[in-house]
C-alpha cells in the first residue's frame, strides 16, 4: 500500500484547522455583536423604548434552529438518527450549555463587552481543570505556560481599553455580573470538555450530538420558559418590535452556524484548542472595533497582542517537533 505523502497531510490538517479557526470566529463575532444590541439595548421609539429581558427565550430560539437543521441533515445524509450515547448524557451537555449561555445572556445587563471579553480570555484555564478532573487529561508544562501568556496578552490588550463614563464603570464591577461571568466560564467550561469526551467515548459524527444535544435543550428551555410564565410575555415583546424579532432569528442562525463548526474544532483538534481559537477571537473582536471605530492602540495593547499571538506561533512550532507523548497531552 502506498502511504500518502507527508507533506500532503500537514496540508490537509492546515486547511482543516483554517476552516474551523475561520468558521468559529466569524460566526461568533456576529454572535457577540447580536447578544450586546438584544440584551443590552432598547428597542421602540420615544417613550415606549423596552429592553428585552428574556435571555432563556434566546436559547429557546437558538436551539431549536440548531436541532431543526441539524435533523434535517441527518436525514439528507441518510444517517441514523438513533442516539448513540444514553440520552441522560446529551441532556448534562444540553443543561451545561444551557446554563453558560444564560449566564452569558444575563452579564450583559451588568457588564460591558469588553470586561465580558476579558473574562472570556481565561476559558483555556477551566477547561484544562475539567480536562483533568473529567477525562484525565496530563497537561505538561508548556500547556499551562501557554494559558497563562495568552490570558495574560489578551488581560494586558483588554484592561487599556478606556472607560466610557463612570456610572458605568461602577455597574461593571458589580459583585451580581462578575458572578455570572465565572458561572459562565466554569459551565462552559465543562460544556466543552464533556463533548469531546463523548466524541472520544463514542465515536459519534457531529450531527448526531448536536441533534441530540439541542433538542434536550429546546424540551428544557421550554418547560422553563412556561413554568415561570415567561414564554407568552416574550412572543409578545417580539410580535411588538419585529427589528428585536429580525435580530433573535439572524442570532439563532449564525448560533447554528457555529455550533456546527464548534463541534468539528472540538471533534478534530481537541477541546484546548477550540479554547485556544476561542481565546483570540476575542482579541479579534476588540481589534476589529478598534478598526471600525478608529479607536488608537496604545503600547500596552501592542504588548499585549504580541504575546497572545508570539504564545500561539510558539506552540505551533513545539508541536511540529516529535515529543513522543500521548494523543491526549496535547
């Protein structure tokens, strides 16, 4: 049998990882930009502007998109569309997502972008705890070297950004919106962690774990939507400001978009280096609005990017090295 050539397969990985960077982080950009203008903006005109309050209502939409188109391949692929693992397993992925994502919602009512971002950039630490804890994962030295400069880069990048006012320089250090930030990051955290074990475990395409997983979470976020009487006041704050309607369904669509490309990063290189491209997208994201706003860089921001990517460029060269180690150390 003739091997294909080495060359070739470093190529083909590089194409792959290019298009799961690429996917991830323009899909979540939009994202981000989306769940700032819903939840922390006003719709209407004059007197009658409202804010919209019912962040579990956009799970609901989100998931409930993702589980529709995700089935819906499925079954234009003719794979099965039996669960692979036990139910109860997509359900504790499904409840872990459900609860970052809220909390994700939920800090923007307390939290600028920017500190929300900073505190994004410390996912690689929690994710590599639950590694350890959940799949015994042995992280080396260079691993952790690696969190710590990029969480340090991106903290020295973010921290310069200047304060718009100080009322709202007061709200963002509120001890409510810092704790929903960390519950955010621990359960997202796991979120990850746990689906690349199930793909390890099981062996499962991409799709079955999203159909499965977003569908445990529709059944979920609904039942919580109607017990605390939130479901039909939400539909009503839609049918009453279509631009908050036509905002929430292009949110669910590059929600699904990503959730698609989050689960083929995490499936084919491993949950450290989704949070890994996590991490600098949300360098990306600061960069792009320094950009678009004409907003200066200052030495320290300089400094900052430097390291995250210096830190990135370095393990990509160690990596290229032969270590001898197991799959899962990296």
């Amino acid at each position: 049998m003739v091997e294909m050539p080495q060359p070739q397969l470093k190529e083909n990985h590089t194409l792959s990882c290019a298009f799961a960077v690429a996917g991830v982080m323009i899909t979540l950009v939009i994202y981000g930009f989306l769940q700032e203008k819903i939840m922390a903006g006003e719709y209407g005109t004059g007197d009658n502007k409202e804010k919209f309050t019912f962040s579990i209502f956009l799970v609901f939409c989100n998931r409930i998109t993702t589980s529709t188109i995700s089935g819906a391949v499925l079954l234009a692929t003719n794979k099965s569309v039996n669960p692979v693992a036990p139910i109860y397993k997509y359900c504790g992925v499904s409840i872990t997502n459900i609860i970052s994502t809220t909390c994700q919602y939920e800090a923007l009512k307390f939290v600028s972008f920017p500190v929300q971002t900073l505190a994004k950039c410390a996912k690689m630490i929690p994710v590599m705890v639950w590694g350890t804890v959940i799949m015994q994962k042995r992280y080396y030295v260079k691993d952790y070297s690696l969190a710590v400069f990029v969480t340090i880069g991106c903290s020295l990048f973010i921290l310069n950004q200047p304060m718009i006012n100080t009322e709202k320089s007061k709200r963002e250090s509120t001890v409510r919106g810092v704790s929903l930030m960390l519950g955010y990051l621990g359960f997202d955290g796991f979120t990850s962690t746990f689906q690349d074990k199930l793909f390890k475990g099981y062996e499962m395409e991409i799709q079955n774990q999203i159909f499965f997983t977003t569908t445990c979470s529709c059944f979920i976020s609904l039942c919580w939507l109607i017990f605390h009487g939130k479901f039909i006041p939400a539909i009503d704050f839609m049918f009453r400001h279509p631009d908050c309607f036509f905002d929430a369904t292009v949110l669910s669509c590059v929600a699904t978009a990503s959730q698609f490309f989050i689960s083929y990063t995490i499936r084919h290189f491993g949950a450290l280096t989704f949070a890994i491209v996590m991490t600098t997208k949300q360098l990306v994201s600061i960069v792009l609005s320094c950009i678009y706003f004409s907003h200066p860089l200052d030495r320290m921001q300089w400094l900052g990017g430097a390291i995250v990517f210096g830190s990135l460029y370095t393990k990509n060269l160690l990596r290229n090295k032969p270590q001898g180690l197991p799959t899962n150390a990296q």
